[in-house]
C-alpha cells in the first residue's frame, strides 16, 4: 500500500494546519488558494513558489500571509524582492528556493509544479515527514519506486490529488487489497476523442489545450488531448495503489463524472462521483482524514442525463499504449517516457512539431535510449537529461516545407 493512510491517527489534529503550495500560480495552486480563503480558520500558508508569474506569486503571498515565497527563475528575483519589500515575507529563487520552500514546517505540502522539475522540493516535503499531496503526476512517474522509497524511510504521508485516483482511494479498501480484482480510470477523451486519425494532423496547440470539461494548466490539458495523461496516471496507479498493469482499468467517459472505481471480487463496484472541479479531491487530500467543504457545483444526476463510457482507441491515441509499454518494461522506461513527452508537448505548444509528432517522439526517444535499471535518485536525474537529449533531437521541424503533423 503506498497511498499511506496508516498515519491518519497521527496526523497534526490541531487547527490551523500549516500548508505549502509548490506550483501555487497554476491551475491546482490558486484551487488550492480559494479553498484556503473559504476556510480561513482551518488553514494558514507556510511557503509558496511559482516559475516565473511574479505578480500573481507576490499577489498570493500578501493576501495569504505566507513567510516565504520563491521563484524558479532566477531572472525575476529582483521584481520578486521588490514586489515584496516591507511585507516582512522572505523571497528565493532558483531551485535551491523551491526546495527551500518545501523546507519551511509545514504540516500538508501540495505538489503542484507541472513536470519532473517538482520532483526535488517534493521529495524534500516528504523527507521531513509531512503529508505530501500530490498533484505532480510527472514527479511519481519518473522516480517511481525510489520516490515510494523516500517516502516510506520517512514516514511521510503520501496523497493523491489527481481526480481519479483520489477517487479510487476513496473506493479502496486497503485492509481486503486481495479481494480488489481491478481498479478502473476514467477519462474523457480529450477534444479529439471523435477526430480520425488524420484530422488530428493539422490541430493547433490552441485546439488542443480547449479540455472539453476540465480547465487546467497547459502541459496537462495537451497530455489529456493525446490520452498520454491518462498514460501517466496508469503509472502513477501502479505506484499508489501496487497494483500491475493488468489490474489498471482505463474507459473513456466522456461527461467526466465518474472519476473512478474499484471492481471487487464478488462483483462489487465502488465508484466516486462529482462534477469536474478540481476543488472537490483538493479539498478532500487538504482536511483529510476529515473532510473540508469545497464550493464545487453539486451533482444533479437528473439533469447530467446519460452517462456514456467507452474503450479507448490507443491506435488514434498511440500514447496510452506507449505508456503501458513502459510501465510492463519496467527498469527506465517510465523515466525516459516522461521526459521525452515533456519535450515533445512543449515543442508542440511552440509550434515546432505537429501534434501527431509527440507519441513519435515519445516513441523514438525510448527506442533510443538503452533500457537500464535506476539504482539510485542520481540515476534518475542522469536518465531523465539523457532523453531530454535525445528526444530534443527528435522533436524538431522536418526540413521539407509543407508537412506539418506526423513527420517523425
Ligand atoms: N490542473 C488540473 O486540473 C490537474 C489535475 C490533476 C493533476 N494535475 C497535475 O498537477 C500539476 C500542475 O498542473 P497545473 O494544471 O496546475 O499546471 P499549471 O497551471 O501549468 O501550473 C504549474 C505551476 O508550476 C509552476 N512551474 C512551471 N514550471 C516550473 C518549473 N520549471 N519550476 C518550478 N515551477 C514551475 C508554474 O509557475 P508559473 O505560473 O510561474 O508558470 C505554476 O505555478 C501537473 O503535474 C498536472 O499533471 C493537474
């Protein structure tokens, strides 16, 4: 079991509880921020970071009363400072200061920084002990089991904040994992779920990043028009849950009300439910083990009407299946597939490749780079540059005008 529920006897019951936001100018930050405000007498701030949205991060950190807050750019250290002056709040940058950040005694730290450049000040939230909500999907991804490791040496709590996992740990009996036969993700398909394979060619990041019913960060709106996001969170399950791939379920379902279940094995099916808004698992990983009121719009199943499910289509969405290819690899895989998305979508959003071209890269970059074992936290950093590298060399345009879309 590595979603640790084991420490909810000991868990800081006194109120206020201490927070920290890695990542608080994103989409899962300032949802995080508003259910901070709406209950003013439970939570108070500790640290917040941001990458470069000073203004916001300086905003957040005044109204909030932080003691600290930080940026990753070292470029906007002087507007930080400035920003800031006379509020007594303390200001860092540059990585050091995200980790710093993570340092500061807070009780809950939500890991919400998009990419593997969360993964060092969320393990060190998690090696001081506290309870790590975790957003950073990438982070668990590419460290995988040395991250479980951390984790466990410490006695930290480990939470999951993606919707879909939090749902199923809602569902989840940890003390019957034997009698769990699967468990099932849902997914919405992303804006191209009806598109054919070749219409997808020519889409625009603008079009890709338009969820038809989440509103979320970029990076994580274009994973979820490839289906690689739901690729990521097949891995992320395993880890969380310790469950193989063959136990990890995926149905697209396209209204995003059913966030996940549990199948049992006397036929049982456990599912969680809510209207898609990242403030209902956000504030259940923020009180848990109680539960924090969240304004999210109630469900009304009566007019929700018919909900739909389907398999998904990994030959249109090549990205799920390369995403399971890795997980059954094992070893680096997860690491390597990580990154060379990261690479990939952020070519995409710059306009550098087609759309079609972030599964070849992804696809090229762990043909490319020799399978091997990660032995140690050094191994992660060095395998994750490595196919940063290589799937760099990849994803660029093709010489040839006139061939946007696949052209790997
Ligand atoms: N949004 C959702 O609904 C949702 C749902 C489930 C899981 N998640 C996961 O949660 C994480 C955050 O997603 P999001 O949608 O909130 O992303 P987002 O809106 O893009 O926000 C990302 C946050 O990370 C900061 N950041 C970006 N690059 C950074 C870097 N290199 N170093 C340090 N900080 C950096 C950003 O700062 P700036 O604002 O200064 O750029 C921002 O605060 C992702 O891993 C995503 O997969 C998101």
């Amino acid at each position: 079991m590595a979603v640790n529920t084991a420490n909810s006897a000991t868990a800081r019951a006194e109120r206020p509880r201490r927070v920290t936001i890695l990542g608080s100018t994103g989409s899962i930050g300032q949802s995080t921020i508003d259910l901070l405000r709406r209950n003013p007498d439970e939570f108070m701030v500790e640290a917040l970071t941001a990458n470069r949205n000073v203004a916001l991060l300086a905003e957040q950190a005044k109204m909030l009363g932080a003691r600290y807050a930080a940026v990753a750019d070292p470029a906007d250290y002087a507007a930080l400072k400035e920003a800031l002056a006379g509020t007594g709040i303390a200001v860092g940058c540059g990585p050091s200061a995200l980790v710093e950040a993570a340092e500061y005694p807070a009780d809950l730290v939500m890991a919400a920084i998009v990419g593997a450049a969360g993964l060092e000040p969320t393990l060190t939230a998690a090696r001081r002990g506290a309870i790590v909500a975790l957003a950073n999907k990438e982070a668990l991804v590419c460290a995988g089991s040395l991250f479980l490791r951390e984790i466990a040496k410490s006695g930290a709590t480990l939470l999951p904040v993606d919707s879909e996992h939090n749902a199923i740990w809602q569902c989840f009996d940890f003390t019957r994992v034997e009698a769990i036969e699967k468990i099932t993700l849902t997914a919405s398909g992303g804006p191209f779920r009806e598109r054919a394979l070749d219409e997808m060619r020519d889409v625009t990041p603008e079009q890709a990043v338009a969820h038809p019913t989440w509103r979320m960060g970029a990076k994580i709106s274009i994973d979820s028009a490839t289906l690689m996001n739901k690729g990521l969170e097949v891995i992320e399950a395993h880890h969380l849950f310790q469950l193989p791939s063959e136990q990890i379920d995926v149905v697209v379902h396209p209204q995003s009300i059913v966030h996940g279940f549990v199948t049992y094995c006397d036929g049982s099916v456990l599912a969680h439910l809510g209207s898609p808004d990242m403030r209902t698992p956000i504030a259940y990983v923020l009180g848990w083990p109680g539960r924090t009121p969240a304004p999210t719009p109630r469900l009304d199943l009566a007019k929700a009407g018919r909900l739909t499910f389907e398999p998904p289509d990994e030959r249109r969405f090549p990205a799920l299946r390369l995403a399971r290819e890795a997980l059954n690899q094992g070893g680096c895989s997860a690491t390597v597939l990580n990154a060379a998305n990261e690479i990939a979508v952020y070519a995409f959003m710059e306009g550098r490749i087609g759309f079609l071209d972030i599964a070849a890269t992804v696809e090229r970059t762990l043909e490319a780079v020799p399978a091997g074992n990660l032995e140690s936290l050094d191994d992660v950093y060095d395998v994750d540059r490595t196919a940063r590298e290589i799937a760099a060399g990849f994803a660029v345009p093709r010489v040839v005008a006139g061939t946007a879309g696949s052209t790997l």
